[in-house]
C-alpha cells in the first residue's frame, strides 16, 4: 500500500495534493498502484487540456455501430505496470509533487510537441526524461513503455486492415522515434503519409 512507500510527510503532501484536486485524500487509494495516483495529479500540471481525441472517436464509433477492438488487452497493460518497482513509481510520484515547477514544464514542452504534430521531438522529450530521471534504467523504460508495444502492436495492425478498411488510434508518444509506429508499419512495408487539416 502506498503508505508504506512514503513517509510521513510524503504522505501529508500527497494526501493534502489529492484533497485540494478531487476533494479526498489518499485513503480510499492506498492499494492503487503509484503510477495510476500519478496520472489523477497530471491534470493539475498541464493545465488546461485539448479535448480527448480517445473519448471522441470511442464516441464516434458507437454512434457509427462500429466494432471496437483493443491492440492489446488492459491485462497486458497492468502487467508493464507491474515490472516498474512500486518504490520507483512512488518515487516518480512524489517527483511530480515536490518539483512541481520543471514538471509543469516538462507537460507544457510536450503538450506544444503534440499540438505542432512533432511526433519525433515528443518521442525525444520523452526519452531526455528518463535519460536525466533514471539513466541505469532509461533504456529498460523505454522499451518496457513503448517500444516493446508498438513491436507487439504491428503484427496485430496487420491482421486488423488485412480485409479492411480500418481507424486506428494510439497514443501520440508511440508514433516517434527507430522504433515507433510510423517507423515500424514503413518497415513492414506499409505507406504512410501524415494528413493535415
């Protein structure tokens, strides 16, 4: 649980950030995992987001009654979650509360990389992260939160636009980059030319 993650005045703070966010503290979370604590607190450092292009074409679809499938089941993704020790993600977790300031301008960087449609230089904000955050562990993150997906996701693109016509969508952090997903459908000999509005 996470109490025994932190100390005592780690705790107070991240209990203290949760109230003043969402209007409880930490009690009813302390058996979730850190990382899932760090994604309800990304909010308050980006700021105002742009609306949820996930929830809008989930939307889309249903209206459409078309078929939703997943490039990878929610097990697969707890499962990566799992191989990142708790301490690591409870770590990174206070990182976002007490340096609060170069996180929101870490969210701010990417945020303008995602708007300006720079896949690559997302990709490479991302890696410069773990690069100065955990350098022993960087490559070892990268693979294990993207890399080794978008390899997996590939043979799955395949047999889903085997037959027909379909839309996928993946987060934008896993489209730069060697081994990214723009990267890897070109090498699997697939063309794919950007569309702008």
């Amino acid at each position: 649980s996470i109490d025994q993650l932190l100390d005592e005045k780690e705790y107070k703070l991240l209990d203290d950030e949760l109230k003043a966010l969402m209007g409880m503290g930490i009690e009813p979370m302390k058996k979730m995992k850190p990382f899932f604590i760090s994604s309800m607190l990304i909010t308050k450092l980006v700021g105002e987001q742009p609306a949820s292009f996930e929830n809008t074409f989930i939307q889309m679809s249903k209206e459409a009654e078309k078929e939703i499938v997943g490039l990878e089941e929610i097990a697969d993704q707890m499962t990566i979650f799992d191989e990142i020790p708790y301490q690591k993600q409870a770590d990174e977790l206070m990182e976002m509360l007490e340096e609060e300031d170069e996180m929101k301008d870490l969210f701010g960087k990417m945020l303008d990389e995602y708007l300006e449609e720079d896949v690559d230089g997302l990709y490479e904000l991302f890696v410069a992260y773990y690069a100065e955050n955990d350098p022993e562990a960087q490559e070892e993150n990268i693979d294990l939160l993207l890399n080794n997906r978008n390899n997996n996701w590939i043979p799955r693109i395949e047999a889903l636009t085997k037959d027909q016509s379909v839309f996928i969508g993946v987060g934008a952090g896993h489209l730069g980059g060697e081994q990214g997903v723009i990267n890897l459908l070109k090498k699997a000999g697939y063309t794919v030319e950007g569309i702008m509005d």
